[in-house]
C-alpha cells in the first residue's frame, strides 16, 4: 500500500539554519537555498519545532521576500512533538501527539508559517505510543484531500508501528536516523521493510550529528575514523564523503538529509555520491563501526 515517491539525490536538513545552528538571516538562508537548488538539491526538510518552533517561519520570511522559491523547492515538514517552549506556552509537558486533531492543526499552522499553499510530504516525527492509526488516516486523507498535502509519512518508526499505520493509509517514507554511528536499522527491520514496500528510507545524522568530526578520545570513534581515511585515501576521497557513499552503497536507495550549514559540505555530500564502495569495504567499515568481526 505504501506510495513510492522522487526525493533529489540529498535532501537539506534544515534543523541547524536558525535558532539551533547557524542563525542565518534571511538573505544568508536565501543564498543558501539557491545555491542548493542550483546543485539539483530541491528537497528541504522542516520540521514545525525546529528552533523552538521558529524555523518555518524563517523559511516563510524567505518565501514571502521571494516567492520564484515556492515552485523551486519541495517542503517536508513534521508534526506531533509538543515541546516545552515560550513560543508554546499551552505545552505543560513533553508529549507526542498524533491525533488526527493535532495532525490537522498543526499542518494548517506549517502552512502559515512556511508561507506556502501545500507541503509535499507531511511526517508524524515521533511514534505515539497512543496513536489511533485510524484516527491518522482520516486526517492525512482530508489534508490530501484539501489539498493541504501531497503526501505523508512517518519518522522513526519501528517497522511494527509502519506496518500498522501503512494498513490505515499510505506511507511515503520512514525517515530514520542510520550512519556509521547508528547501524541499528540495517539489523531491525526497519530498512528492510521499506525495500520490501519499494519506498525510500530517508537517513537524518547521516555524519552521526557531525561527532565522528570532533575531538574525541573515544576509542570507538578513533577505531572507526581510521578506518574511513584509509578507505578514503584509496578512492582520493574526503572522510566525510565515504561516510555517505557508505549509505548510498545499500540497494534500499537511502536518501541522506544533510544537516551541514556549509554549502561546500554539501557539494562534497552530493559528489560522494559517485564513489562506489566495494562489498568488502562496506563490511570493514561495519566492523571499525562495531569493534569485531562479522560472525
Ligand atoms: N526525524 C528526526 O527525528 C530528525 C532528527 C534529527 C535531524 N533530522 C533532520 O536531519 C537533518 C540532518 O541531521 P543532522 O544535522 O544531525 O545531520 P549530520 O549531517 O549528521 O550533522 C550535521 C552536523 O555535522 C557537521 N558537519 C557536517 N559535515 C562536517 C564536516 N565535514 N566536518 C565537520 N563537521 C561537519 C555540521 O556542521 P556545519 O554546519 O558546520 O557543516 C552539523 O553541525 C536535520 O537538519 C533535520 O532536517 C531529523
């Protein structure tokens, strides 16, 4: 039942734009998107708390200065963590809400803020344990319906959780955390489950949140640093580029969310893209990622 949808070769993170990263004002961000639209990078991924809630509102404030951007790029956005925030100030607690309610208030409140007359893919950012799948399906349908979305589905969802609520209503992606760091999806299900439905798995942190980069006297990290410049200097290639011909190399098709403000880091990303990893390489990054052989 699931919906196989196009995503551009990257997509562009854009938690770390404002208030939670690189405070770029309005020109800065329109430089950027350009920039990123010219490398063939179309996909921008939102999500209504970024910032505090504040980072759709900076992407309207560019849509509204330049409204060319709207037929330009496509707009993922999320829904359903109510976070402690000023901006926020009926939230008493943290929670998770997937009500179709939520879902359909929410959404309306992205549009206003981004600026923009629909969002091409709507997620549900956290899985509620309390989640009513049919409950959901009404409100993704009605927002389709409306026009209000083009699309819809999750992120971080165990494949349990997917298989139910993609019986309800068709899921277009599970955007899941997976790197070097974070190998866990390649061992629970989760990638395999969206292979076997033919959809993409979209990959945030796919640079692990940028730690793999920092200081760091973690044995773990050095084990596997040296490791990926090693393979990077067989390929005349940059560390940070092994680590997402590394994604790319699995025939799921993962899309990676770059989370870089640096449009040079993002080049090199989309570059990454051409260098083939050979089956064995892939495996002795596995193992500098888990510190032991495969059985
Ligand atoms: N669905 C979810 O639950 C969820 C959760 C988290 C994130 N996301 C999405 O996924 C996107 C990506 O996540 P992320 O930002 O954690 O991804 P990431 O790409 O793993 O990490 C980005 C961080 O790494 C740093 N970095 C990147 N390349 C570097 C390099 N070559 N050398 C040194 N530092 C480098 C960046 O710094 P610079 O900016 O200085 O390059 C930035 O601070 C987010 O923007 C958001 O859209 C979704």
């Amino acid at each position: 039942m699931a919906e196989k949808i196009e995503f551009s070769p990257l997509i562009v993170g854009m938690m770390r734009m404002g208030s939670w990263g690189a405070n770029m004002s309005t020109p800065e961000l329109g430089r950027f998107v350009d920039q990123c639209i010219e490398l063939g990078l179309v996909d921008f991924d939102h999500a209504d708390i970024y910032g505090h809630y504040t980072e759709e509102a900076n992407f309207g404030k560019l849509i509204k200065e330049r409204p060319d951007l709207k037929s330009k790029v496509r707009i993922t956005t999320k829904c359903g963590i109510k976070m402690i925030s000023d901006n926020r100030p009926g939230h008493k607690e943290k929670s998770y809400d997937s009500t179709g309610q939520h879902i359909i208030q929410s959404t309306e409140n992205s549009l206003k803020e981004l600026g923009v007359e629909k969002i091409d893919l709507l997620l549900i950012h956290r899985p509620d344990f309390l989640m009513d799948p049919a409950d959901i399906a009404e409100a993704s349908q009605r927002l389709k319906a409306e026009g209000k979305i083009l699309h819809f589905g999750v992120s971080n969802f165990t494949p349990a959780q997917f298989e139910m609520l993609n019986s309800f209503t068709p899921l277009a992606t599970n955007q899941i955390e997976a790197s070097v760091l974070h190998t866990s999806p390649f061992e629970d299900g989760t990638i395999v489950q969206c292979q076997r439905l033919g959809i993409t798995p979209t990959i945030w942190s796919p640079f692990g949140g940028g730690s793999i980069f920092g200081l760091s006297s973690d044995p773990n990290i050095l084990r596997l640093r040296e490791k990926l410049n090693e393979i990077a200097d067989r390929h005349h290639a940059g560390m940070d580029q092994i680590l997402i011909a590394w994604l790319n190399k699995h025939p799921a098709g993962l899309v990676s969310i770059t989370g870089s403000t640096k449009i040079e880091r993002i080049k090199s990303a989309l570059e990454a893209l051409n260098i083939e990893l050979s089956h064995e390489e892939w495996y002795e990054i596995w193992q500098a990622s888990k510190g032991e052989e495969i059985a």
